[in-house]
C-alpha cells in the first residue's frame, strides 16, 4: 500500500453560459458563498462574489497516493468541481486548480528569540 497525502487545491474558475434561473439562484445565495464560507473539505465549498457574478472557486480536501502527485489531486478536485457544478445546472468555463500538499509543506515557526 502506497503512502497517502492529504492535498488542498483551489479551483478556480468563471461563470458561462448561466440561465436566468441559475443567476438568480446565485445572487439569492451570494451571501452564503462569500469570504467567511471558504473552508476546505472533501465536499467542496464555492465562494463568490456576486458583483460582478463573473468568477468562483471551490475549495477542496484531496487524500491521493503520494507517488500520484499533486497533479492528480488537481485532476481528482477539478473532476469533483465540475459534477458540482453540473449537478447544480450552473455553466462554467476554464477551471484551474492551485494544489498544496500538506504533508510536504514546511511551515517557518517564530523562534522565542524573535518575538
């Protein structure tokens, strides 16, 4: 069994194609979907800003096999993002994603001396 990492990836991405119905549905929601909703999870979460309803991002939790990469987690959030997407009958166009892997990632803590 191959070693597992847990990667966090941002997909971003821009509305297309929106009917009436979904615009509607996504000003209604809008303050439900801003800054204090970005979380990352194996769900997703999507953040907008509603004015101008141009661009989102989903947020997402990825445990993948080491040796896969972060390409695949790209790969792996970005397949989740668009059955999401589709699921709530929103358009979108040119997703990308950004991946972190948490397992690898250094993190710089203060020492006593710099405080």
């Amino acid at each position: 069994m191959s070693e597992q990492h847990t990667y966090r990836v941002i997909v971003r991405g821009t509305w297309d194609g929106l009917t009436d119905e979904a615009r509607e549905r996504l000003l209604a929601e809008a303050a439900d979907h801003g800054l204090a909703g970005m979380r990352f999870s194996e769900e997703g979460s999507l953040t907008y800003e509603p004015v101008p309803l141009k661009h989102f991002s989903m947020r997402y939790v990825v445990v993948s096999d080491a040796e896969d990469g972060p390409e695949m987690a790209g790969a792996i959030a970005e397949d989740r993002a668009e059955t999401a997407l589709r699921a709530l009958g929103y358009g979108w166009a040119g997703l990308r994603s950004t991946v972190t892997d948490m397992d690898t990632m250094k993190i710089n803590r203060k020492s006593a001396s710099r405080r």
